[in-house]
C-alpha cells in the first residue's frame, strides 16, 4: 500500500524547491509499463511546463492536494482557449483530452497535483512539444513564464526563438 502523508508532499516541495527546474514528481506506479500512470507532480511558482499535447486518446487526470495552479488550454496555433484555475480548496480536478494542447502555472508558493494518465510510458511518444513555445533552457523562457502567468483567453503566445 502507498500512503501519501504530509509529510511526502512536504519532502517532495522542499526537493522541488532545490531543483533546478523548479518542479520535481514521485511516481506511485511500480513500472513504466504500467497501463495507468500515477504520480506526484509538485511545482514551485515559476516552473515552466512548456506547452504540449498527448496523443488522442491518452488523456490526462489532474487533482490538486494542496495549494493553487492555472490550467491553460490552447489552440494548435499558440492562442489562449481557456484558462482554469483549480485549488485545494475550490475546483480541483480536470480530466485532459488527449490532442488538446495545454500547459500549468503553479501559484506561490507552490502546488501538488495528483496526475493520472493511460500508459505506458512512451518517452519518444509521451508528448508533442509546441513549436511556439520555447525550450526549457531557452532564455526566452523566464519571458513566456511571465506572459502565461497571466495571459487570457484569445492571447497568442509569443513566438520561439529559432
């Protein structure tokens, strides 16, 4: 049996805090080949999740256990569809369709979410990166951060840097 205590998500913060990335998880599957993935997913505000999308029909579940975060949902071509916000203590749970290309902004101090989704792990396969959005240690990522933490519904991302 796996129990997720208080103390697991204070540990999980704290080593996400000291990570470079600002987000770390804790995988609650035993394998990669699992048929459903669960895990722990905690992030510090200002981790970039760069925007991606699943295959159809790999959907993904996400529930927040504590603190706050904004789901934002967008068009292939980088515009804004919808901005949720979920909470602890509000709405908490979304269900992901596959195809539909999304991101999160974790509110400060930080957020843990419960993430399920099909399996298995596919690295190659997982996720499509949007060409709109720039590479994790692309300079131009502390300025798309800035720009999703508050952008709305119609707003175009800015383009990436080639």
């Amino acid at each position: 049996m796996k129990i997720v205590t208080a103390e697991t998500i204070a540990g999980l913060l704290s080593r996400a805090a000291a990570s470079p990335r600002k987000r770390i998880n804790l995988n609650l599957h035993a394998e990669l080949t699992d048929p459903i993935r669960r895990f722990l997913n905690a992030g510090i505000a200002g981790t970039y999740i760069r925007p991606h999308c699943h295959r159809i029909g790999k959907w993904e579940l996400v529930s927040v256990l504590q603190g706050k975060l904004d789901l934002v949902i967008f068009t292939s071509g980088g515009v804004v569809k919808n901005r949720v916000a979920l909470s602890s203590d509000g709405a908490s749970v979304a269900e992901i369709p596959g195809g539909d290309w999304h991101s999160v902004v974790f509110h400060a101090p930080a957020a843990v979410v419960l993430e399920v989704k099909a399996g298995p792990y596919e690295p190659r396969l997982d996720k499509e990166f949007a060409s709109w959005a720039p590479l994790e240690d692309d300079p131009a990522a502390a300025l798309f951060v800035a720009w999703l933490e508050t952008a709305a519904a119609g707003e175009r991302a800015l383009p990436a840097r080639t």
